[in-house]
C-alpha cells in the first residue's frame, strides 16, 4: 500500500461548463456539482485533509457552483 497523504489540493475549475468560452468542454452543471462532490467526499473517506481551490469559470453559471460545492462541504462535513 502507499502511503496516505498529509494534505491533498484539489482544484475545483468550472471552465468546464457547458457555456465557458474558454473550456468550451460543454459539461453540464449538475455534473461538475457531482464531480466536486464526489472527490471530496472520496478524498474525506480516505481521511485526507483537503483544501480545495477553485480556478477558470467565466461564466454566470461559475459562481453557483462553486458556491453550491462550498454549501455542500459545510452542510455535510
């Protein structure tokens, strides 16, 4: 087995969404909720402390899910 990290930085970028004009990745929202959603909530059943940083997004759309991922992480963390 490796060994566990101290500290994991997980970078949360919603360029990806359908609409950036920069990612032009075309990812729906609900399913950039969910990525960030489930890589925090794996990375917090390994016991990882994780500090997570958002980065890109030039969309209407970004702020809401990064503050949708932040609501997540205090209601259930």
């Amino acid at each position: 087995t490796s060994p566990r990290p101290a500290v994991a930085f997980y970078n949360a970028g919603t360029d990806v969404v359908r609409g950036d004009p920069l990612g032009r990745l075309d990812v729906e929202s609900d399913a950039v909720t969910e990525r960030d959603r489930r890589v925090i909530s794996e990375l917090r059943s390994r016991g990882i402390p994780t500090v997570v940083v958002t980065s890109g997004g030039y969309t209407d759309e970004s702020h809401r899910l990064i503050a949708a991922t932040a609501r997540h992480v205090v209601e259930r963390f």
